[in-house]
C-alpha cells in the first residue's frame, strides 16, 4: 500500500511523533464492489463501502521521533523489562530511515492481574498510535477478528477492519486479550485468521470477511496475553516473541503501588487534597495485590480517608484482606 510522509510546519514539530500517511485500502477496490451491489438489500453493507469511501484511505503511520526515554516506564512496569527492551529495539531500528516502525508480534505470558492488558495501554501512549482491546474469553463466534460474511443475518467487519477503517492509525495497537481462552468448534477457529495477520507479508492484503476488501494491517503492532501457553497453537506461537511476565516481586510491588498512588493524585483534582507520598505501611499494604487490584484499593482507599476528613491515607482505609473480588466497596 502506498504512503507519503508528512512533514509537520508546527514550531514544536520536533516534539511530535514522526508521521507518515500510509493508505491502507484502494479506493478503487471498494468503488468495484460497491457498483456490483445489488439495489436492494445489503444495506450494512453498502454502509461499509460508503463509509470508508467517505474517510478515505490515508491513516496516520507514526513512530517517535528518536529513541524515547523510557526510563518512567521500567519504573512502572519493572516485571516487562525484557519485553520493554525488545520495544526498544525496534524503536532505534526504525530511527533514521523512512521505514515505519514495525515490532514482532508478542506474546505476553503470565498469572491474571499482573498488568499485561495495562502494559499494552503504556505501550500505545509511547508510539503515539491508538489501542483495540479484543477479547478472546468473551468471543462468541470465530469472526471477531476477521468479520463475518455478509450473507449472514445481523454480519459485521471484524475487530482488524474496525480499527484500521474506524480509526486514525496505520499502526494501531492490537491487543488480543486472554488469546489462550479462545475456544474453537469444528465450523470456526477464533485464531484462524492471526495465520496470515501475524505475517508481515500476507496482513498486506488481509480480506475481513464481511467486506471482502483488501486491507493493508501489515504495520499493526500485535500484543496477545496469556496466563498458559498450552492452548496456543504452535505455528501461532512461532510467528511472536514470548515474554514470560513473572508477578513482581515486594520490592517492585511497592514501587507500583506508589506510582499508582502519585498517578492518581496527580489525575484528580482532590488529589491536591493529600499528601504527595503514600505511607510505608500502605504501601506494604498494597505491595501484597496483585497490580490490578491495586487502583481500585487507593479509590477505595483515597475514599475512606476523605471521608475521615484526613489528607493522609492510612492502612485501614484500604480493604479489608480477603475481601470479595469485585466487592471492594468503602469500608465502614
């Protein structure tokens, strides 16, 4: 697919992502389909084709300007370095040449509430690129990733299409959630279609389904999650580097939990309203979750502690050990 650069005339242009447009669709492909439509049914459709007509097939393609300090980011996710220096690897090769930045897909491999789903998030804020969560334990047909066909009743564009279609990047973040609980029954595979997506040459043309339209998702950057590998196929397994994500350890734990604890004073207005370090025992406290666990422990935490009319968080604020997974709630 073809693509140009685009050379920003900002004065702060050297503070921002380098940006290429990058067509990820031929027009005339869709124009053809679109004219052998039949007048009469096949509204969605004929939506489809309208709609990508209409936005055209320019998305942005960045990558950042220069090997981007990532220094805050060990920090926060001190049990992805290794995962965090493949990153960088791609970033610096990438730098100094008109190559789009293209990162082998990973898989992230670990124990639920560990912060896989939330390094993606930090991975997409680092690129500058959008995020589309898919997830594979709530799928209910084969087709969420590849689309539908449209002979079917109440069909659609897959997860793939969406976001290069719907969104603004070349080079979004795919995250496939949870890619071990996918299950497959003998009329469709969940994972059939990361065969050719994960491949750099054949996701050039990638055919969704529903709109039977070549689309260019060769630049996306594809991030799947795991708690057990033994359900993965192995030629899917081959086409990714696998990180195994170990749960942090007390010491790393703690560094988590106080930068979560400053992350969410610093995105509240009333965080001004405590202090800007979090007490010791707290952390120890909080130190003893799981990092998913930890944000929705500080709101309750952070709750409590206004409630007492205190600008310190204390132990007891936080809830109780053992409470119910889900039921966190103010503790009274």
């Amino acid at each position: 697919m073809e693509s140009r650069s685009l050379v920003p005339h900002s004065p702060a242009a050297f503070r921002l992502p380098i940006a290429n447009l990058r067509n990820v669709f031929a027009p005339q492909d869709v124009e053809r389909k679109l004219a052998k439509l039949p007048q009469r049914d096949y509204e969605n459709l004929r939506s489809t084709y309208e709609r990508m007509l209409e936005r055209g097939p320019e998305r942005f393609q960045v990558k950042p300007h220069g090997v981007p300090e990532m220094a805050d980011l060990y920090e926060q996710l001190p049990n992805f370095t290794d995962a965090l220096d493949d990153v960088k690897r791609h970033v610096a090769l990438s730098q100094d040449s008109r190559d789009g930045l293209e990162v082998t897909p990973m898989l992230l491999l670990g124990p639920p509430g560990i912060g896989k789903t939330h390094f993606a998030r930090k991975l997409a804020e680092l690129l500058s690129t959008g995020m589309s969560l898919v997830p594979m334990s709530s799928m209910t047909a084969g087709w969420l990733l590849s689309g539908a066909s449209s002979q079917w009743k109440g069909a659609k564009p897959g997860k793939v299409f969406d976001a290069l279609i719907e969104g603004q990047y070349a080079n979004p973040v795919i995250v496939v959630d949870e890619i071990d609980k996918a299950s497959a029954d003998a009329q469709y595979d969940p994972l059939g279609s990361l065969y050719s997506l994960l491949e750099h040459d054949s996701a050039g043309s990638f055919i969704d389904e529903f709109a039977e339209v070549a689309i260019d998702a060769s630049q996306v950057i594809w991030i799947m999650t795991a708690n057990d590998d033994r359900s993965i196929p192995e030629p899917i397994l081959n086409r990714m580097n696998v990180f195994e994500i170990e749960a942090p350890d007390f010491d790393a734990a703690r560094r988590i939990a106080r930068n979560m604890y400053q992350g969410i004073r610093t995105e509240h207005g009333w965080g001004e309203r405590f202090e800007a370090e979090p007490r010791d025992d707290v952390l120890d406290a909080l130190a003893a979750m799981p990092p998913r666990d930890m944000r929705r422990a500080l709101m309750t935490g952070f709750g409590n502690a206004r409630l007492q009319a205190r600008d310190v968080v204390m132990p007891d604020d936080l809830p109780k050990a053992g409470s119910a997974k889900g039921k966190l709630g103010f503790v009274q």
